[in-house]
C-alpha cells in the first residue's frame, strides 16, 4: 500500500475535472492510498516568465508544506511535476537562491524543506502499481483499440532533471496501455508539444500545434489517444473542435482519454465514475468498441 | 655551506609576466635574500642574449646555484640546465620557479598578491638551493627493437619506417588482418583515390619486410620493464586455424556454412564462419568465429577441416602467449565511430534508413554488402533524396565535445558516392561550420559546391522521424535562406562523432600513459612533441593521439616512427637524476624501503657485518617512495631530499620576510 | 533593419547568464540546432531561438521585448534537449521576460489575468463550470469533488506573492 | 594586514606527472583561483611524508593539500596508493590535534586544469572559514 499527497495544481481542481473524478476512483483500486493536499495552490510554473524567483518561492513552499506532512506528491500535471523537482535541483545548488527563500517562507511560519519525493501519475502506475498488477485487474480489455500515448513534452524534458519517462520516449505509457489490452505503436514527434503554453499568445497558432499532433496520430493509424497532463487534455480535447475550426479540417477527430480513464475502464468502473461525460472528443467511438454506453 | 653564491633571474616571458608583476621589484627583493650574489630581471631569459646573460654570470661571479623564475619547469628546465652545463656547472644546481603558469596567468585580477606570491616563491627557491648538490647519472643499454600496437595505416606506416631504419618491428593487430579503418573505406579525400588500392601494397609491404613479425589477432596483454627495455606479452588469440600449415588458399571460407553480421561491412553485411576480414588480409591466414562456427554451437559440420588439404584446422587449438623484448613501443591503435543510438533524436539503430558515414563507404564499396550499389536498407531501393548530416555527436555537450576534423572532408566524398551511384539523387548537406582547412580541400569543396542537384544547407535537425514507408521526415532551420525547411529523405547519413577505441583504456593502464579529457592518449606537448607521451619509450602515432585525416595519420605516424628510431638507435637510456640513495651509516637494513619500491629497485645486502639497502640505478626511476617510507632519514632522493624539501615548505609556510 | 555596434550592451547577456545557469548561453555557435527543433517556429516562422540567442549576446534585445514575441515560446524543452552547448534557449526566453518585466513591459493579457487569480485565488483561474457534451453543466459539488479551500490563508504568503507579481496587473 | 578578509596561506605538493601538470593547465588556459596556493613539487604524491605536512602547518601554513594522480593513474605504478594510505594515517594524527580539517587529499590529473581550480577555490574558502592556524605563534610563545 502506497500513501501519496494528492497534488492538484491549479488547472485540474479549476475546470479539468475529468482527471481528478478518474483519479480519486481509480488509484484507491490499485491499491494506492490518496491523502487531499488542499493547502498546496499552484506550483507557480506557468507564471516564471513574469518572475522566476517568484516561481521558484511557489514551488519550494509546496515542497516545505509537503515535507511537514511526510508524505511523497503524487503530482498529476506534468507542469506541477516538471516544476517541483526542478525547484528541487535548483535549491540544492543555488545557495543563495536558497536562503532568500527560507526567509521569505520563514516570515510565513514555514519552515524551507525540499527534501520530498515527488512522483507523476505515469511513475505510480508503472513503478508503484506495475503493470503485472493492472493486468490482472483487467476485466474489460481494451482490444484491437489502437492508442497513441501522447505524454506531452514535460513527461520527457528537461532532461537535466529525473523525467518520469527517463529513456526521452514514453515507453511506461506504452508498457501500462499494454497491459490494458491496447495496442500501442510508433507515430512521428511522439514526444511534441500540445502548445498548451502559446495560449495566452496567440490561440490560433497553438491550435495549429495541436492539430499537426492528432494529423500525425490519425495518419498513422491510431483510433484514440491518451495523455496524463491537464494542458494537453486541454488542447487535445477541450480545444478539438476550436482546432479542427481553426486549420479547417473535418478530419482531425480523435477520441482523448486521460490514462487513468482509461485504466478505469479497463478495471470495469463505469464511464461516469471516470468523468468520462467531461470529455468533449467522440470518445464513444471507444466505449461503443469496448460495449460500453457513456450513460451507464 | 659558506660558500654558496645563487644567482637569481626573473624573467618578464615578454607581457606574460611582466604584465600582471613588475619583474624589477622581485629581482631587487631576492638580492637581499640570503646567499644570493647577483638578481637581475630580463625580458626573455630563454632568448640567446638570456641565456649568454645567465652564463656570463656564472663566470663572472663564480656562482654555484641558479635560480630561473620563469614559465613552468616542464617548459624549460631543460633549457637551463643546458646554459649551466655549458658554464661548467652540473645542471642539477639549476632551480626554477613557476611565476607564469602557477602566477601571472591564473592571478592577473589581484596582481599585487601576484607580485607577492612571486617573491615567496623565489624565497623559498632560494631556501632550497642552498641544499643543492650536484647529481650524476648513469647509462644503461637500449634495447633495439620496437614493438607496434595497431595495424590500421598509422602502425603500417610506423612500422615501415623502423623497419626500414634497420629495427625489428613486432606488429600486433587484434583483429584477422592489418588495414585498420582505411581498408573499410571506399575512397579516400580530397583525390577520390580508391582507399584499399593505395593502402594494400603497403600491407604487402609489411608482410614481406624481413625486419617485421606481425602478431595479427592478438592483444597486449601485459607490459612491464622500461623504457629501453620493455617486456612485453602478446596474447595470440585461438585462431582455430594452424597458420603455420596454412597456406592461404581459401577453399575453407568457400565451403563453409556458417553464416555471421560482418564487422568489416559495419555490420551490413554478412561472412562465413571462417573468414578473412576482406578479401586482400593481411595476413592471408582465416580464423574461426566460434559463435556462429557450427561445430562450436551445435557440434556439426566440421566441413573446413574435411576441405583443408593441408589439414591445418584445430578445433582444440588454445590461447598462447609471447613474451617479447623491445626498447620502444608505437601506440597506433586508432579510433572508433560514436555509438550513434546514444543520439536518440536521429533515430540510428530505430530507423533502418539512418547510416553512419562508414556504413556508407561499405554501400559505396565495389567489394562491400551491396556490391558498390548505394540502397535504402529498408527496401533496397534506391534512395533519391539524401540527406547527410554533418557534426553529427561532435562539437556536443551532451555527447563528444570536440571535433571529428574528417567529417567536412567525408561528407563531400559521400556527395561523391551518391552522384555517382544514383546520378539523379538530390543531395542535402546540412552543416554547421565546413571546415575544409587541409590540402585540397578547399578546392574539393568547390568542386562539389558545383554539382548538380547538391545543396548546402546551414543548419542542424533537431528530430528525425519515421514515415509509414520508411523515408525520413524532418525539419531543418536553414540559416542561409532563413527558413524552415522540411524534409523528407530516403536515407539519411551521419558523420558520427569518433572516440577512442574501447580496449584503450586497459592498454593505457599497462603503459602507464595519460589521457585528455576526451580519453585520447595525452601527448608531451600539444605543439611540440605531440607523437610523444609522458612515458618514456612510447610513443603516438595517428588518431589515438586525437582525430585525424589520413594525410596527418601518416604524417604522424612517421614522426612518431622518427622519434622512436632516434631514441633507439641512441643506443642507451640515463638512469633519472632523481634517484634514491642510502647514507649507508644511518641505514639499519629495516628493507621497509625494498618494500615500497614500485620497482623491485632496493635490495637488502650484507655490508661489513651489518645489512643495508642497496639502489639499482637503472632500475630506480625516482618516485621517491622509499625516501618518504625510511624511518632514520638514510633513504634520500636526488634533488628531492627531505631537507631540501623542507626548507622550501618552511619558506612557504612562513611567508617572505 | 540593421543593427548597429554601439549599441551592443554586455549587460544583458552577463543578467541573462545570472538567471539560467548553469546553462551556457555564451558557448552558443549559432548551429540554430534549437530553431530546427523548435515547436513555436513551426507555427510561427518570426520565433527563431537561435536569433533570440545571438540578440541576447548582442545585448540587442530592445526590438524582441516590444514586439513580445518572446511570449510565444511554448517551453517545450525541446531547444534546450538538442541544443549541443547547453545553451537552454528556452531559459534564455524565460530570463528575458523576466528582464522586460523587470523593465515595465506587460506581458500578453491572458497571462496578467493568471497572475492575478494566482495571487487572489491560489489557482489560474475560479473553478468554473463546465459544459458536457449534452449541454449538463457540471461543477465540483455536482461531481462529488471536495469544495477547494483559499490555499493562502496567511498573509505574509500574499505578501511574498505580490512582490513578485504584483506589479503585472496592478 | 589590514581589515580585510582573512587570507590563508597554503601550500601544495603536487605530483610532477599528474597535479603539477594539471596546475600548469589550469595556468596555460588562464583559468583563475585563488592566490594563496604555494606548490611544492615533488615527483610523486608518494614522497610526501607526515613530517612535511606537519612542518608546513607548524611553521605557519593554515592548511595543506596533498594532490596526485587518479588512483590507478600513477605514473610510478602504486605512488598514490601508498600516499593514500600515509594520508589515512596521518588524518588520525591530526584529528588528535584537531587539524584534520585542515589538510586534504585530491587527485588532479595533467587534463583537469578546471578541477585543479574548483579544488584549490574549494579548499582556500574552506580554510578561510576555519580562520587562521596561527600554530607558528602559539608555539613560539611557549
């Protein structure tokens, strides 16, 4: 029995709903023990262009409040997960940095302790769960389903700090969508980016980033798709219609599921305790393969 | 020591030290030193008038020390030692100070503690030249045969040249034939001129030579002895094969079943069982691949031992070892390609369409896998568009730091091959930098700039992707046009980092040579003696030394063959000035100095009733182990003594006065 | 446009290399590996990393702050994974926002609403009801979720939070 | 001296093969350290004895560092071994006298100009924290 901090960060608990419902009802099954962190807030990451050291505050006090209750972080944002061991290795080797932190925190009753473990969605399935494990679970496997894993690029980058996907390819994504039944396989730029984080910039040239990313997957064959990060559901999903707008193209429709959804279904629970209903892609096309009815 | 006269000079090394210090004010600082008759200050003491400066002073006020602070030791000890040699004074009376190196070049921010640090330590030089004496040294023979690790063309090419000077020459190779690298190559930059059909004769060349015994497949094993008088141990690998009965004629390799990846085809291609490495080996004698040999898998066939008509297959055949003595030892064993699966982004060992640049020269090959025909591995079909991707893990952080200075060069020879096997293939060559600096190049470089359909496109990718049908898909930021461009290729080559050999290291541990940071072997000088290594007695020849070309490999080897020709035929080797010695008086015969000595260099010996240890001079080489070891202070090194030493530490502690 | 040399402004490279080491922005030699690489430039051929890079080193970064183009960058890592000198072109971006904030410009106006939801709400933004692919509106309570509580309960946090952000939106 | 920060003063043996090859390195590619490094060249770290090290702090050294080749990179085959054990024993003397801070053991080789820097920047700002030994003083006032 593994005991993780349940961190949130700040666009699951807002609107991405679907990975928390799928996350608080999946995990508990496979014998993971999820403890709510609602003190956390957000990890600061998508705010270090307007001032990095504010991040890095953000971060280490997320880190400090964690360490004060003992627990690992189960992060489920690969931005919350990127961002908080990166402030990591940047208080371990930034003294200064890091003394400037301890006071702030310090005036706030919090005492700087950066040394927590912090995990990603992805790790406690394949490293902690293990796919052994979730194939035995498997009641409703996810046959002749072609899905293209799409882990979005801070699963695998930066390198200079651990990656949940160490080897700079998805492959425990590949390893747990295997053990569902699925089938996996090779499309180009695999490892590419959503452009989740152009948004704010310009909409209609994120929108095109996405759209080359599903061209890839359907061009290769690929029935679904399957992220663990709550901007490139975001994109992928939320924005699919937006896109398919966007670079005029009807065909750039593909069903996108969270990992954990798709665990879910695997294991049987149903559709709606998986926030299934959420998910604006045609996920039906899958749940009717697999005989199953979105309103069950 | 009443009489000890020092005479001390600061030298300026023009800007290098007189830039951050003022040399003047150290000069007039040491000549209040104790026992110091004369300090003076000029601009360049290495300089003829510097040197003439130093010896007339040694005349004109009798001086018995001189102190030189100047550039590092190891620059130009041996410079003044040679001016004190020739005033008459043994140059073991010579003391130098490091103010360059050690000072001026690494404190130039503070250069008042510079000028102090520079004081101190010509205090504390003159502290310890007070208890110098002078050293003789002794002579043992060479002994005049040379052993060559590496038959790629710069072992050929070092061998040739010993052998020639009248030396013997073991030639050691671990794999089936000599030819090294230059034998997998097609054809040869800038003058396209076919690779085997200049190196083969040479190969003959080193078989035939009376003065050369060539230990193909075979490794060094062991190395010990010295400079002069090395003892070496070869091991022969079991070859399966009696070279001595075999006469070469091949019909083993015809009729042999077995089949395995040929490593001369980089892997391209395949071989028999039983092979030789390609078709003109050196020597012309097969080996058995036990791996894939069907007799050793799976115990049948024995079809080349039915064939042989002179019945010299061995199937029991073991490992043998040769002890060999030689005076000097060529380090040629060269380099190899970068593991290119490590760059995951260009997909090599995913994408079968991705090739390093000696995959190609096997393609392009008339004697290689595909008989000369240049083809996508995936298919076999003829590539139309190809990309060649230059600096390709070199010049990289992450992966080899310098650079493979042949890639340039390749990378035009393969836009050869491709126009000449597919004569309408469109060709890109994505580069960083060309750097066509050797002879030829440039005008090479011209000559390809002007062919049709070859582009030249400034710019690295980043990621290279697999289509459904093989080809490659990549983007590439041209900054010459200042666009993006994409590209879809059907093959795609590399020009692959290169790194030293793997088996270099435990070698490099044998002969005791350092490396540099890459972990080529590190020569004595990066300018002045780059065929040398700190080890004396063995030298560099070609790539392991760094990469290179095959015109500097050969340039190379031969001067390292040079070098080792004159340290030969010198005819003997000095014992080190820096040796032990025992004040036999105080010596009480523990032999806790035998003990330490890295050499076997001490022994124990009966003298007029009492034992005391006894220094091999030639067999010492000044470590000095014995003398930190010696509990009664009778163990001594040469220029090294405790009190000399001590007096230079007590300097340095104490600060100048 | 041409650049002119007297213009050229050490400083900016010396802050920028303050801000993202360890990484190595003056090895750059503009192999442009990154703008090959570069998600942005794809869809946004005026976003070359490279060229941001060798302004940097010029110092001449006046004309990139106005045009904002700096808050293009996606942060796909993918610049700082390839790139052979550690270059990190994307902290490279990252440190000249942080500089042009640092100088008064404001950065796109989506982001300045981020910031102030951070700071008042402790997330990006109030959690919002969404729609279902029926047209069911959903929020936290209707999913069962727990309510979400104002993780900044101490003022001193706020406090430490607006003197690093405060000025975006204030 | 006058206010200024305090200055150790420490000296250096270093090997002639691997440690004063990579301080030469260090000079050669102008990487900058500290000045309060002395070196004393000696053939190999193995001839250093206990008795030069305690002279140096004895006579007014603030710290001492031992450096030679990589273990296995010895150009006398075993040199630094032995200085690694001499060390070992040596640490325990000091540690009796309290000094065992103040003396260290490094390998630099002839390629690491760069580490030779970090190592001597490391050690000067170790020693400066330390403080003064001022050994000299106490024992000349007995």
């Amino acid at each position: 029995m593994s005991k993780f901090l349940l961190f949130l960060g700040c666009t699951i608990p807002t609107k991405q709903y679907a990975y928390e419902v799928s996350v608080r009802n999946v995990l508990p099954r496979l014998g993971i023990e999820l403890v709510d962190f609602p003190e956390a807030g957000c990890c600061g990451f998508p705010l270090k262009g307007i001032s990095k050291k504010g991040w890095v505050y953000m971060s280490a006090r997320i880190l400090s409040l964690a360490a004060k209750r003992g627990l690992p972080v189960l992060a489920l944002c690969n931005g919350c997960d990127t961002s908080l061991r990166k402030v990591k290795d940047i208080l371990k080797h930034d003294e200064v940095l890091r003394d400037e932190v301890a006071e702030l925190l310090g005036r706030e009753g919090v005492k700087l302790n950066f040394n927590v473990d912090v995990y990603h969605t992805i790790e406690v399935l394949h490293d902690f769960v293990g796919v052994e494990k979730i194939k035995s679970l498997v009641v409703r496997p996810l046959k002749g389903i072609k899905i293209a894993s799409y882990p979005g690029c801070h699963m695998l980058r930066p390198t200079d700090i651990p990656r949940p996907e160490p080897s700079g390819e998805p492959k425990k994504f590949d390893m747990v969508l295997s053990a569902l039944g699925a089938e996996v396989g090779y499309y180009p730029d695999k490892g590419g980016c959503c452009g989740a984080t152009m948004l704010p910039y310009s909409p209609k040239h994120a929108f095109r980033l996405t759209a080359s990313k599903i061209r890839n997957m359907k061009d290769f064959g690929f029935q679904a798709t399957t992220t663990s990060c709550p901007y490139c559901m975001e994109m992928l999903d939320s924005k699919q219609e937006a896109i398919r707008t966007e670079v005029g193209d009807d065909t750039l429709s593909i069903p996108v599921f969270y990992i954990t959804q798709l665990v879910g279904l695997a294991i049987g629970l149903k559709p709606r305790e998986l926030g299934l209903n959420l998910n604006l892609s045609p996920v039906e096309e899958v749940l009717e393969k697999l005989g199953v009815s979105l309103y069950e | 020591m009443s009489d000890v006269r020092i005479g001390v000079y600061i030298c300026h090394c023009g800007k290098n030290i007189a830039g951050v210090i003022d040399p003047a004010k150290v000069a007039e600082f040491a000549s209040k030193l104790p026992n110091v008759v004369v300090a003076r200050d000029y601009m360049y003491m290495c300089s003829s008038p510097g040197q003439a400066l130093i010896e007339e002073d040694i005349k004109k006020y009798n001086l018995n020390r001189v102190i030189v602070a100047a550039c590092s030791p190891r620059m130009h000890e041996p410079t003044f030692q040679a001016v004190l040699r020739k005033a008459g004074l043994n140059p073991w009376l010579l003391q130098m100070v490091n103010i360059r190196e050690h000072d001026t070049w690494v404190h130039e921010d503070t250069p008042d503690k510079a000028e102090e640090k520079a004081k101190e330590l010509v205090a504390a030089a003159v502290a310890r030249a007070t208890h110098l004496y002078e050293i003789t040294t002794e002579k043992a023979p060479v002994v005049k045969s040379a052993l060559v690790v590496g038959g790629g063309i710069a072992g050929i090419r070092a061998a040739l040249d010993l052998a020639n000077a009248g030396i013997k020459v073991y030639l050691v190779e671990k794999r089936q034939s000599i030819g090294g690298k230059m034998a997998q190559l097609d054809k040869t930059f800038p003058t396209l001129d076919c690779s085997k059909c200049i190196l083969t004769p040479l190969m003959v060349d080193v078989a035939r030579h009376p003065n050369i015994e060539i230990y193909a497949y075979s490794e060094v094993v062991d190395v010990s002895g010295s400079a002069g008088d090395f003892k070496v141990k070869i091991k022969l690998k079991p070859t399966y094969v009696d070279w001595s009965k075999c006469t070469g004629c091949g019909v083993c390799v015809e009729k042999c079943p077995g089949r395995a990846p040929s490593e001369f085809n980089e892997g391209l291609g395949i071989r028999k069982a039983i092979y030789f490495e390609f078709a003109q080996a050196v020597p012309r004698r097969p080996v058995i691949d036990p791996n894939y040999c069907l007799w050793f898998t799976k115990g049948i066939c024995r079809v080349c031992s039915k064939v042989c008509p002179v019945g010299a297959i061995d199937y029991e055949q073991k490992e043998r070892y040769v002890e060999l003595n030689v005076g000097a030892i060529v380090v040629a064993i060269g380099y190899e390609i970068y593991d290119m699966t490590k760059m995951v982004e260009y997909g090599y060992g995913k994408f079968k369409n991705v090739i390093t640049g000696l995959q190609l020269e096997r393609l392009s090959d008339a004697d290689g896998p595909t008989k000369g025909r240049i083809v996508r591995l995936s298919d076999g079909k003829e590539p139309k568009t190809i990309a060649i991707v230059l600096c390709a893990g070199s010049r990289d952080e992450k992966h080899v730091k310098y650079c493979c200075r042949f890639g340039c060069a390749a990378a035009l020879k393969h836009v050869y091959y491709i126009k000449h096997s597919v004569p309408d293939a469109k060709v890109l060559v994505l580069y960083t930098d060309v750097r066509a600096f050797g002879k030829g190049f440039e005008e090479f470089y011209q000559k390809v700039r002007s062919w049709d359909d070859v582009y030249f496109i400034r710019g690295r990718p980043a990621e290279i992707f697999e289509d459904k049908d093989g080809s490659l898909i990549f983007d590439v930021y041209d900054s010459n046009t200042g666009q993006l461009i994409n590209v879809k290729a059907d093959l795609v080559v590399l020009e692959s980092a290169v790194v030293p050999p793997k088996d270099w290291e435990p070698l490099r541990r044998l002969l005791k040579v350092s490396c540099d940071p890459g972990g080529f072997a590190l020569e004595l000088h990066p300018k002045l003696r780059p065929f040398e290594t700190t080890a004396d007695g063995i030298f560099l020849a070609g790539t392991i030394q760094g990469p290179k070309d095959i015109p500097d490999t050969v340039a190379h080897a031969a001067a390292a063959a040079a070098a080792a020709i004159g340290f030969l035929l010198k005819g003997y080797v000095e014992s080190v000035p820096y040796l032990a010695t025992v004040n036999e008086d105080l010596c009480s015969g523990c032999s806790l100095c035998a003990s330490v000595c890295p050499y076997d260099a001490i022994t124990i010996e009966e003298k007029e009733g009492r034992r005391v240890a006894k220094v091999n001079v030639i067999k010492c080489k000044g470590c000095g182990a014995c003398a930190a070891t010696c509990p009664s202070g009778a163990m001594q090194q040469h220029y090294f003594t405790d009190t000399q030493i001590l007096s230079e530490v007590s300097t340095l502690a104490g600060g100048a006065k | 446009m041409s650049l002119d040399v007297r213009l050229i402004d050490k400083k900016v490279l010396k802050d920028v290399i303050e801000l993202v080491k360890p990484h190595t922005p003056q090895y750059c030699y503009q192999c442009a590996k990154c703008t090959s690489a570069c998600s942005t430039s794809k869809v946004l051929p005026d976003y070359k990393p490279h060229l941001i890079v060798a302004l940097t080193r010029l110092g001449l970064v006046k004309e990139l702050l106005n045009s904002g183009i700096i808050w293009a960058c996606s942060e796909c890592w993918k610049c700082a994974e390839y790139c052979p000198q550690d270059v990190a072109p994307v902290e490279v971006v990252i440190a000249l926002k942080n500089l042009a904030i640092a100088m008064g410009y404001k950065p796109p106006e989506d982001l300045k609403v981020m910031t102030k939801n951070v700071i008042e709400l402790g997330y990006i933004s109030p959690p919002i009801e969404v729609l279902s692919k029926e047209f069911e509106v959903y929020s936290r309570s209707v999913l069962g979720l727990p309510q979400l509580i104002k993780p900044y309960i101490n003022v001193e946090t706020a406090n430490n939070l607006r003197r690093f952000f405060g000025g975006v939106y204030e | 001296m006058g206010e200024g920060v305090f200055e150790p003063r420490i000296v250096v043996f270093a090997c002639n093969w691997c440690s004063y090859a990579g301080i030469d390195l260090a000079g050669t590619s102008r990487i900058k350290y500290p000045h309060n490094v002395r070196i004393v060249k000696v053939m190999c770290s193995g001839r250093v004895n206990p008795e030069m090290v305690l002279k140096a702090l004895a006579d007014g050294a603030d710290g001492v560092l031992i450096t030679g080749c990589h273990p296995g990179d010895c150009h006398y085959i075993s040199g630094n071994y032995k200085t690694m054990r001499r060390y070992f024993l040596l640490r325990k003397l000091l540690k009796q006298l309290g000094l065992e801070e103040r003396v260290r053991l490094e390998w630099i080789s002839a390629s690491e100009g760069e580490r030779w820097a970090r190592v001597a920047t490391d050690f000067v700002e170790h020693i400066r924290r330390l403080g003064p030994l001022k050994l000299k003083e106490v024992m000349s006032s007995e």
